[in-house]
C-alpha cells in the first residue's frame, strides 16, 4: 500500500466512526470506564477533516447509546423489536446533530477546532438542548476533578477543549512534515499548526491541569454517609397512569401500613427517601387525604421525615400536568420536584398529561426546620449535567447531599441500572458529597 492511501484509509471516515464506536462502548456501556472520556478529545482533534470528526461523533453516540434499543423494547414491548433497533440509531444521531451543525462553523485549523469543542460542549449542557444530551464527554470531570463542583465542570470544558486543540495541532504537524518529506501529495495541504509558542503555551496550561488533577485526586476524601439518611428501595413496582384510581389508592395504603412496621424497626429523627413513583399517581381527595393524613401521624410521631416518589397530579381547564417528585411527611411537609423527566416517556410538554420539568429552578431545595439544603438527581436525569448542577448555581448555601430516587422495575436487564449507577457516583465525587439512592429494581440497586 503507497503512502498517499495508508494516509487516506487511515484518515477517512470510517476508521474515525469506528473508533468513536468503541470509545462510546467502554465508556457508557456496562463497562462505564470514565476516565477515557479524555479520548473523546483526543479523536476529536485528530480527525482530519469535518466529515470524519463527524463520524467520530457519530460512532462515539452509537457506541455509548446502544442500551437504549432495550429502554425502547422495554417501554413498548408491543413494538420490539423494531422500535428498539430503529430508536437507536436515531438518538445516536439527534444527539450527534449539535456537534454536526457548530461542527460546520469556522476553518479546519486547531484553534477553530478547540472552540467548536468548548461551544457545543456548552449549548449541550443547558436548556433545552440539556433535556436529552446524554453521554457527555463532562462527565471525566468527576474523574480528575473531585470535590470541586461547578468549578470542576468548567476545568473538564476547559481540558476537552484545550487538549483537542492540541491534538489537532499534533495532526497538523505532523501531515505538513509527510508533504515536506514529499510523502504526501501537496492537494492534502492541511489546515497550519499553531504557531511554536502557541503550541508550548498550549502544552503548559495542559500540563498545569495535569498537576491539578492529580493533586486533587491525591488528596481527595469521599464523604461519609449521613447517619440520619436511609434511602430504601423496595421491590414493588411503580404504577402506570391507566391502572385506574383504586389500584392508586391500594399503593397508597400500602405504604401507610409499611411505614408503620418498618420505622419500628430504626432510630428516630431519621429521613427515609423511598423509590421515584412508588406511591402512584397523587390528586388531592378524600380517600388519599386520610390515608396520607396517617401516615403524616405516624412518621411526626416519631420526629421522622418521610420522603415518597409520587406522580402529583395538576390540572388546568381540560388539560393535566403531573409532577414527578418526592413529596414529603412526617417533621417536613413539602414537594420537591424532578427537574428533568425522561423525554418522550414522561416529559411531552405538546401532549396532555405530560409530566412538567423544571428548567429555571435554580438552586437547593431545603429539607426540615433547620433548612438543610439539599440536591436531588431523579433516575434519567442523572445522566445529564444540568439538572444536578442547577442546584449548584445561585446557592446561598451549597447542597449538604444528593438524594436519587429511581424507578427501574420496567427494566429487562441490568444494562441501563447499571450505567446510572456509576453516573451517580460519579456526579457524586464531582460535588464531593454523599449520594443516598432508593431503586425499585428487582435485581440489585
């Protein structure tokens, strides 16, 4: 094989989309490997020319959201497995467009290239392009940066975007030298590398994240477990909407009569977080009413804050709304809102009986007398960065911990439990605090 087409095989688009594929795979499949997300800007960077950086993008999409054909066949088994093997290449290319569309902007040169990283990094990680931006390279902030927060997010959008910078300069260097050296053809002239100094600024500011990363991984220490939280998860199944209102209220019951055993069974002044949607759909009447009026009796008896997932039914004229949240009983009385529900399975604001999001709700939410501030990360959105980091941003006072209520019965494997898991973790040792969790499903939280 001559030069000029090793080149070309090497470089083209397929070589690039296939090793995006096996990025996506060992980062965001079962494997959830987060520390070689830093490749994603490494391969970014180093493809050579916009069609395989968009082939890399695309790959790295597919390789990542592959559970997802099992999300669609599990939500709609009448339709799988069609829907599924359809779904997948379809979120992997809406999440793929913002990359594609900013990716068309400005020349092939390593500083455009490093801009256009930090651009579509950014329009990703807020509203609305945040509800499904899923499987963001932001997430190797919790790796290299712990306890640092908001500020972490901004390094790891400052190290993706610097590093791919520097590899497209490394790119570029080096098929300039193959023309020099006359191994190359001069119709592949590639965009200019950065200027010496440039590029030597450029290797010490990444070289500074270097020392700051691994000092901060050297000195960081995981919180301990709040000894007055327990999050419990518990094998029943969550209710869909069309089982009707005394099924709702069966549930209902159910947990009045649970809460009355197990909260004999711990210490008191305790907040127990059970799953998201456990108690079913929620409208105020006066069955539910007394129900809940007794199990608000049991839990303030004992000076307890009871925290129960429940769909909180609203409605306005001939349209409903609900709300996907924790209501809470016992010492506290309150609702506190997921601020992300899952697009298309619950969040369909052009339908009626959507659940609502809430995108503009910054800051904690605040639990108990004392007004312990606190941030919450609902099943879906603990994917996505901006739920979580909403709760960071115009806070008087920063989030003691992270509650995350899931709701995994409908899942047939243990695929998509499992990489939320680790992003929890992950998002976890980002903000540096502890993460009680309260799952539903049937194979292990």
């Amino acid at each position: 094989m001559t030069p000029e087409r090793k080149d070309r095989w090497r470089y083209s688009w397929v070589t690039f989309g296939s090793i995006g594929a096996a990025l996506g795979f060992i980062t965001w499949g079962n494997l959830g490997l987060f520390p070689f997300l830093l490749l994603f800007a490494v391969g970014y960077g180093y493809a050579t020319g916009k069609i395989a950086r968009a082939a890399f993008v695309f790959g790295y999409f597919m390789g990542g959201s592959w559970i997802l054909a099992g999300v669609f066949n599990a939500f709609w088994p009448h339709d799988a497995p069609l829907l599924g093997i359809c779904a997948w290449p379809a979120i992997a290319l809406l999440l793929s467009l913002p990359w594609w569309l900013v990716g068309l902007i400005g020349a092939e040169k390593p500083q455009y290239v490093g801009l256009r990283m930090a651009g579509t990094l950014i329009i990703t990680s807020i509203p609305p392009l945040s509800t499904w931006s899923l499987l963001s390279p932001l997430f190797l902030s919790g790796v290299y940066f712990p306890g640092t927060g908001l500020a972490g997010l901004v390094l790891g959008l400052i190290t993706l975007s610097l590093l791919s910078a520097f590899t497209a300069h490394i790119a570029a260097s080096r098929r300039a030298h193959q023309i020099t050296m006359h191994y190359l053809p001069n119709k592949h002239t590639p965009s200019g590398p950065l200027h010496p100094n440039t590029a030597r600024l450029l290797a010490g500011f990444l070289l500074s994240i270097l020392v700051t990363a691994l000092l901060l991984n050297g000195t960081y220490t995981p919180p301990a477990q709040p000894a007055n939280i327990r999050g419990v998860s518990l094998p029943w199944k969550a209710l869909p909407f069309d089982l009707g209102f005394l099924k709702n209220l069966e549930r209902q019951n159910h947990i009045r009569q649970w809460a009355q055993q197990y909260l004999k069974t711990i210490p008191k002044h305790q907040i127990v977080i059970l799953p998201e949607g456990i108690g079913g759909y929620y409208f105020p009447n006066f069955y539910t009413a007394g129900l809940l009026d007794g199990i608000q009796r049991i839990v303030k008896a004992r000076q307890d804050t009871l925290l129960v997932g429940f769909y909180d039914i609203s409605q306005s004229g001939k349209r409903w709304s609900y709300t996907d949240a924790l209501n809470a009983y016992g010492l506290h009385r309150g609702i506190f809102p997921s601020r992300q529900p899952c697009p298309l399975s619950e969040w369909k604001p052009w339908e009626n009986g959507s659940a609502q999001a809430f995108w503009w709700r910054l800051g904690p939410d605040y639990l108990g007398h004392q007004k312990q501030p606190f941030a919450m990360a609902v099943c879906y959105s603990e994917l996505l960065v901006w739920p979580l980091a909403s709760y960071f941003i115009e806070a008087p006072r920063q989030p003691e911990w992270i509650l995350a209520p899931e709701n995994h019965d409908w899942e047939k494997t243990a695929a998509e439990n499992a990489i939320q898991t680790k992003a929890r973790k992950i998002w976890g040792r980002l903000y540096g605090l502890p993460v009680v969790t309260a799952n539903d499903f049937p194979l292990g939280a």
